[in-house]
C-alpha cells in the first residue's frame, strides 16, 4: 500500500515538490531541477513511496522551448527515482478537484483549500501553512494521486 506519494510540478529550471501522507505534508520545496534530481537520486526511499509528476499534454497549439525542456526533466528525474512513478495531466487534476476543463490554479487553490482547511498562521499553522506558487499545483498532484489509489481499493485505507 503506497503511504506516501512525491508530487512534482515540473518546470524547465525548477520545479516544485511536495511529499504529502494522505494528512500531512511532510516536505516541500521549489528547487532548481539540478538539485531535485540530486534528491530523487540519493534519498532513501521505501518502496510504499511513489513519484507522481504532471506531464503535459497536446491541445493541438504550437508550443515552445521550455516545453520541450520541461518534458527533458520530466525523463531525468523518472530515471533518477528508483521506486514506482506515474505521470497525471494537468486535465486529470483540473476535472478531480473541479469537474471543468476550464479550472484554474486559484479554482484548485481554493479546492484544496475547501477540503484541507485554511493555511493558517506562524503561531497557528494548518495542514496547508507554507504552500505558495507552485507548490499548490504540486500539492494537488498528489491529492489526486491518493484519491485515486483509494478509489481503487473501493475507499478503504
């Protein structure tokens, strides 16, 4: 049973990383996608751990250098994981949280937000204290990801 799920939003110099529970999360960062691969390559993993990663998609609109560049590092850090990894389209998150192709971030922002409860404060601080930019996309990924795997196993945990 997978108890852990590292959720990358990629880009084409850095990327955002969130490891989330299923409750909590336990580490998240936005680093340049040299020192994320050194991470996906020298911590220690379990094999109850899996790497999840958005993977873009085709609309059939012309696209740019660091599309192609992110898609590279998408592969490189594949590569580097030695456990279980999967890839999401951004498609998939947008209908999970909110049943339209026409999401935005701050649609699934306030989504997350509905299900997890608020940030909260420094003196405070809730399940989602700290997440900002793009670790919200990130975040999400592997909500979605444990809510699939869930459903599969018809709702038990």
């Amino acid at each position: 049973m997978i108890k852990s799920v590292w959720a990358v939003d990629p880009g084409s110099e850095q990327s955002a990383s969130v490891i989330w529970t299923g409750e909590k999360i336990t580490d998240m960062s936005i680093l340049k996608n040299e020192e994320l691969l050194g991470q996906l390559k020298s911590i220690p993993i379990t094999l109850d751990t899996v790497l999840v990663i958005e993977m873009p998609q085709c609309f059939g609109m012309a696209v740019g250098k660091t599309i192609f560049e992110t898609i590279f590092w998408i592969g490189r850090f594949c590569e580097a994981w030695p456990g279980f990894f999967t890839r999401v389209y951004r498609s998939q998150i947008k209908m999970h949280f909110c049943n339209s192709m026409r999401a935005k971030d701050t649609n699934i922002r306030q989504a997350l937000i509905d299900r997890l409860g608020m940030p909260g404060t420094r003196k405070n601080p809730g399940i989602l204290y700290g997440v900002k930019r793009d670790l919200w996309s990130a975040l999400a990924i592997g909500v979605f990801f444990q809510d699939k795997e869930k459903e599969k196993r018809g709702g038990l945990d």
